[in-house]
C-alpha cells in the first residue's frame, strides 16, 4: 500500500505554500493535509486536500475595504489547496465548528509554528462544545449515508467511510466526554473501545479502499459497522435531547482577541 503523501509530492506542496506566503503577504501558521489522506483511508488516486490557516499583519486588517479572510486555488494536478485567515477560524471554533479542531489534529504536517499551534490547539479544547460538535458529526453521518447508495446498486466505498468516520466520532465523544475527536480513523478507533469484530471489518475494509480508485463499489455495507453506525446515531440523538441550554462564550471572545492581536502582530515583522 503506497504512502499517504510520497517525498515528491510533499516537495511540491511544501514549495506552492512558499509561493502563496510570498504572494499573499500572509504568514501561515500550520498547514496539513486533511482530506482522506489524512484520514487514514486513501486511495491510489484520492487527490491531495491542503489546508492551512495563516495570519495578516496588522496594517492589513485596518484597511477600510472589504477583505476576503480565505485563500483559494482552482484544483490543480490533483491539488486542492485553501486557507483561512486566523480571525475567521477562530470566530468559527468559537461556535465549535469542528473542522479547525480536526486540522490541528491532523497527522500529516507540511509547515507548522510550534509556538501558534500550541497556543490554537489549546483555544480549540476549550472553545468546542460537545453538545454543538456532537450535531455537527449527527449532521454529516446522516447526509453522507443518504449519498451512500449507487444508481447501479451497491454502495460506493469512499462513501461509507464518510459515514463511519463521524459515528466514529460520536462514539469517541460518548466514551472520553470530550468534544475533540482525533481526526485519523485510527485515532478514533484507540478512543472507541470496538469489539474484535468490528475492529476487523474495518480494518479489511481500510485494505480495499487503498487498493481501489475513489470510485469504486461494494456489493453491500458490512452488518456489524451498519449496525454501530445506527447505535451511533440513535445514542447521540438520545444524549442531544438529554442536554440543552447555551453556554457564555465572553471569556473565549476575549482570549480570541488575544490570540487574533498577538499573531498578528508577530505576521508583520
């Protein structure tokens, strides 16, 4: 089975964020691979999904026209690369949106300051709300499972992990009582407590993905994950009725600011 990212590769990709730093004026804080690669369950042909987050400096934010806080690029050779601006990612963990919380878990690192990293990871844990993380994951189990089936019958494979990696996550979160599920497959998994069963068909099904393109089918889902997907969601939903009410969120405003003004002060100089 070929490596997530080859030497080559990652000298491409390492070299187009040099361009985009240079180019943008900007200074990435971390940038990770976060796609299928990523998540432990790539195929021969799956692209290269780049993520990054990246500060301005000061004299950028006080300009009076309208500025875009993302970077993107048109997918090129297989290479979908994009950025958020620091500020825009930290308003989003503040409403616990869970994706930048999966790319600082992310295993596969193409540029990263140790010291920013540190410091975001940290806001992220306690930023993030279970009970917000937890529709999040709810929310993409269901819509990916209603893409699940094929017109010509079966089910696609890249699919399926695109519904057990978020019931995955809602196990994890049941189990630990946390809001910060690893990002990697087998990250959940250490957290998750499966049977013996379950842990095998997974791992089979992992082997065939990498060994099959992106679009490729199976004849049906495996019983034993179908069914903890479904004891999943029912859990999950469960525990979300069980729990409601608003929680302050001054204090993480505060520290964001904090965040936002030292990083960006340090991106100008």
């Amino acid at each position: 089975m070929s490596e997530p990212v080859d030497g080559a590769m990652r000298e491409v990709i390492c070299a187009r964020l040099e361009q985009i730093s240079q180019k943008e004026g900007a200074r990435i804080l971390f940038a990770v691979e976060s796609g299928s690669r990523a998540w432990g369950f790539h195929s021969p042909d799956s692209d290269y999904d780049v993520r990054f987050l990246y500060a301005r400096p000061v004299d950028w934010h006080l300009r009076l026209d309208k500025r875009r806080d993302v970077i993107e690029y048109p997918i090129d050779d297989e290479l979908d690369i994009s950025g958020w601006e620091l500020g825009k990612a930290l308003k989003l963990a503040i409403g616990s949106n869970a994706v930048v919380a999966e790319w600082l878990q992310s295993p596969i690192v193409y540029q990263s300051d140790p010291d920013a990293v540190q410091v975001l990871t940290s806001f992220a844990r306690a930023a993030l709300d279970r009970k917000s993380v937890t529709w999040h994951y709810r929310a993409l189990l269901l819509r990916q499972n209603g893409r699940l089936a094929h017109p010509d019958g079966g089910i696609r494979i890249k699919r399926y992990f695109y519904v057990l990696r978020p019931a995955l996550a809602l196990r994890w979160m049941r189990l630990n009582d946390a809001a910060m599920p690893p990002m990697n497959l087998y990250g959940l998994v250490d957290g998750c407590a499966l049977g013996a069963e379950q842990t095998e068909a997974l791992d089979r099904l992992v082997v065939q993905k990498k060994k099959v393109g992106e679009r490729a089918t199976a004849a049906q889902s495996v019983p034993v994950l179908d069914q903890l997907v479904a004891s999943e969601l029912q859990l999950a939903e469960a525990w979300l009725k069980a729990h409601s009410g608003a929680r302050s969120t001054d204090q993480l405003w505060n520290r964001a600011h904090d965040i936002h003004a030292q990083l960006s002060r340090q991106a100008g100089r």
